[in-house]
C-alpha cells in the first residue's frame, strides 16, 4: 500500500510542477510583448531603472492585451 501512495503523490507532483512550467511559460511571453513606452504620452520606460518600473501601471483585458501607463498620465 505505501508504494502506491508514493506513487500517486509523484504523479500530482509532477502534475504541479507542469502546471507551474506552463504557468511561467505564459508569463514569460506576457514579459516579453509588454509595450516599451507609455500607452497616452509615448514615454519610453527605463527598462535599466527597477525603481522606476514600478511606478508604472500595467492593465491586462481579457484577451492578454497590455496597455502600460507612466506615473504622469496615471494621475491625471
């Protein structure tokens, strides 16, 4: 009986540790078609510059579209 229950737990590991590789996988590609500058003003984001990228405001809609707004225009 032991080594059926090892058996099951490996399998729902390996399920979740799949699951979690398609998960970053899809981040991943989310990261990598974010736009460059803001959606209102053009301003390029200073991508060297961690301190200034999390100022920004990033939405996603339903069909994984972004639109990247900079601290200026998101006040307004």
């Amino acid at each position: 009986m032991g080594s059926f229950t090892r058996s099951v737990k490996r399998k729902q590991q390996r399920a979740q540790k799949k699951a979690a590789k398609k998960k970053l996988k899809k981040i991943g590609k989310a990261i990598q078609s974010m736009p460059e500058s803001c959606s209102k003003c053009q301003k390029h984001v200073d991508k060297a510059n961690l301190g200034s990228q999390l100022d920004w405001h990033v939405e996603i809609d339903n069909q994984l579209n972004m639109t990247l707004t900079c601290p200026e225009c998101k006040e307004k």
